[in-house]
C-alpha cells in the first residue's frame, strides 16, 4: 500500500534528513523532490500547490524545537501537511438514531461496491450492529446473487430483491423491512455505470430522497487515481457526499486518489479495502496512512490487526509451548495461516517502524509461506506433531504430495528444529532474536535488518 509513493518521497526526503539547519537552498531542492514524487502518484496539482506552500510557509517561518535536526523537524512538518490534507482525524460512521441508519454506496461500476457492502457489514457485525444489506443493483447480472452470496457467509439479513423491480421502489420497502427486523445499520448497494451518465444519476437522487441515508459513501477504485477524484467531484455535486471508500489500495495503487479525494471534495476517506477478503477493510486514520507513506510505520495498525487475528488464550498457549519446546509443526502452520490472513507480508512488515526503506530492497515473498504450508499439510498428522519422524522415503513423499522438492522438505524440517530451540531460548527474553529466527523461516535468508 502507497508503496511507490513512499520510495519516492523517501528518496526527495534523503537529502535534507540529516541537515544541521533549515535554509531556503536546501528546503526549495527537497521541496521540488517532493513536488515531482507527489505528481508522479497522480495528485491533483492545486493540492500539490497548496501542500508545498503550507511546507514551504512553516519550514521557513518557524524554529526548530530543541532536541530535532533542522531534517527531522522538516519530515515533522511534511508529515504534519500530509495529515492535515487527508482530513487530520479520522472520521467515523454517522449512526446515530433513529434507526435503523442508512449508509449508501454510490460509484462507478467496477469500483467494488458490492464487495465493499459485505467488507462493511461484516466489520459493523464484528462490533455487535445488527446488519442489513440490500442489493440494489438490478442491471449488472449477478450483483444481487453476489450480495445474497455474502449475506449468507456472515449470516446477515439480506432484502430479497429481483433483478426485474425498480430500484428506488427496493431501497423504500427495504428500509421498512430493515426497521420491522431491528436492524441498526442499513447498507444499500447501489448500481454504476461505466462512466457517469444522467440516468444514473437521477436514479441515486430519486434513492436519496426516498430514504434519507445518514451517509452517502463513494467507492473509489484506489488504482484510477486523479479519475476517481473527478469523478467523486461529480457524484458530490448531485449528491452530498459524505464521505469516501478508497478500494483495491494492495494493488499498484499510486495513492493519487488518498492524497486528493479528500482535499477536492473536502469530505473524509472513512475505510480502506485492501485485497479481497471480507476481513481486508480498515478505517481510515490520516496520522497513520502520513506515516505509513513517510516510512515510518504504523504500529497502531498492526496491534490491532494482532489482536483481531490472535486469540489471546491461543497466545498464551503458544507461548507455554515454546517455553517447553512442545512447539509443533501444527502449531507453526496454524501461527502461518493465523500471519497470512492479516495481509500481505510486506505491508504487515511495513507497519514496523524503520522498515519502510529496507523493504524497497527485501525480498519479501509471500509465496514462501504458500510453499511451507503445502509441505506442512502433506505431512501426517503424527508428523505434524513429532517432525522426528520424517525419514529420507517419508520426505521423498511429503515433496510429491506439496509439488517441491525433497531438499526443500529437509530445509524445512532442519530450519524447524533450529527454530524451536531458539523460541524456548528467547521466549521472554529478547524479541529481536525472535524476529531474525521468523525472518529465517520464512525464506532461509539473512535476516532484514
């Protein structure tokens, strides 16, 4: 996420890091760094004016707090800038009574709003709300099968609709339906179009008036760029946005559109969706996407992806294990899948502040841990639980059974048996051998650093 950005403002920023003070030489050459960074990651250009003029205003215009470098004191300000154009908090979901409180996802087709609506739902239903989707989108074949799809995997109520009513006349008896059943939260999956057009619009008008929603959602495809951006223009124009979804942001998104959807329409990105999963949503905080783009991480980020993915009791389990050293290769798949389903390994480590620059020439494969559990899972389970018993015939085996080779499985089982001496050693002690021994495991490389 926002990677290619993030090199590049890393590399406009290189140069002024370690200044001993700030003068207008040295603050216009970083300046003009940044200015190409920001418009190479397709950001509207009066955005681009105003954020480098607010810097410009502040780095020369204020002293340099004692205990800062003229050059941390300048990636403050930048960092500070960046926050501020995002929206400086992060917004959250208007739904406050009466319910239940309609949120409406409008865009273009293609954008994910469908696939967004069961994201949203299934967030609002982890934190107690009582859901209820409605497909509205009676033109793209599917899209109310696809919904319904949904609803039933997260076991949420779904308004029966067809393919061949009117949508408005959906959105009036869903909102009655949703009312009878007590739900708190109504998300109505609206229909796109390839490109705006006056039926279109009209249709979200006639929706709008029928069912007051508390929030008007526009579902921007992150990889579109400044496109998403003229287009939320358009869409804000008709009908007061309240606010933003930036999806498919795990891509090669540029992060054009985070850093200009704000500042054009002067309303909140409130989530991100990155990879397609239902659980790959997150809200938006701008402190933390500023700092993610600066390469300086996002701790917060990732304690609570943690504590979403881990079960403390498990946790605690695991760490008895370690400490006896009856960790198991059972276990070391089940803490895989459990590290997997939190995203994509780089951006998990990226969240680590420091590791934005070493990560832009790391080699971080996720496909490792593909090749790790189909070796794991073509064990049996009584190797699974004593790796002792894999012989030179059983590896030959497990290698046909997981498409690698019998090194590979040897590879494994030798790194294994290292690991889990070195986890009863360092459980408790000192977490950064821990890292380099994950490091390890996950490609039998030298450990970033």
């Amino acid at each position: 996420m926002f990677e290619a950005l993030q090199e590049k403002l890393s590399g406009a920023l290189s140069r002024i890091r370690g200044s001993v003070r700030l003068n207008e030489s040295n603050i216009q050459d970083a300046l003009g760094q940044v200015r190409l960074a920001l418009l190479e990651a397709d950001v509207n250009v009066r955005v681009v004016r105003a954020f480098l003029d607010t810097v410009q205003q502040r780095a020369l215009g204020e002293d340099v707090p004692g205990g800062l470098t003229a050059g941390q004191y300048f990636l403050k300000i930048v960092s500070d800038e960046l926050t501020r154009m995002m929206g400086g908090a992060h917004a959250p979901l208007r739904l406050d009574p009466p319910i239940p409180a309609v949120a409406m996802l409008v865009g273009l087709q293609g954008s994910g709003k469908t696939s967004t609506a069961g994201k949203l739902a299934k967030l609002l239903a982890d934190e107690g709300k009582k859901v209820y989707l409605v497909p509205a989108d009676v033109y793209r074949p599917a899209a109310i099968e696809q919904l319904q799809t949904l609803a039933r995997a997260l076991n949420v109520a779904c308004h029966p609709s067809a393919a061949g009513q009117d949508p408005v006349d959906i959105a009036k008896a869903a909102l009655v339906a949703a009312r009878n059943a007590g739900a708190d939260v109504m998300l109505l999956d609206t229909a796109g179009r390839l490109a705006v057009d006056e039926e279109l619009m009209a249709e979200l008008e006639r929706m709008k008036a029928a069912v007051q929603p508390r929030e008007i959602l526009f579902v921007a495809d992150g990889l579109t760029g400044q496109d998403a951006v003229n287009t939320a223009q358009i869409f804000h124009a008709r009908l007061g946005l309240t606010g933003h979804i930036l999806t498919k942001m795990d891509g090669d998104s540029r992060g054009g559109a985070a850093l200009s959807i704000r500042a054009v329409t002067q309303q909140p990105i409130k989530f991100l969706t990155a990879g397609e999963k239902l659980e790959n949503l997150e809200r938006f905080y701008p402190e933390r996407v500023a700092s993610r783009i600066l390469g300086m991480g996002d701790l917060v980020s990732l304690i609570e992806k943690a504590q979403r993915t881990f079960d403390e009791q498990r946790a605690l389990e695991m760490q008895r294990k370690m400490s006896r050293n009856e960790f198991t290769l059972a276990d070391f798949l089940e803490q895989i899948r459990a590290l997997r389903s939190m995203g994509p390994l780089k951006d998990v480590l990226g969240m680590l502040p420091g590791m934005g620059g070493a990560l832009q020439q790391a080699d971080v494969d996720d496909g490792r841990f593909v090749r790790i559990e189909a070796i794991i899972c073509s064990m049996t389970p009584a190797e699974r639980q004593n790796f002792n018993l894999i012989n030179p015939a059983r590896q030959k085996r497990i290698a046909r059974g997981s498409g690698t080779r019998p090194s590979d499985v040897t590879r494994l089982l030798k790194q294994f048996g290292q690991m889990r001496k070195m986890l009863k050693q360092v459980s408790g002690s000192d977490p950064r051998k821990a890292m380099q021994m994950a490091q390890a495991m996950m490609g039998g490389g030298a450990p970033l650093r």
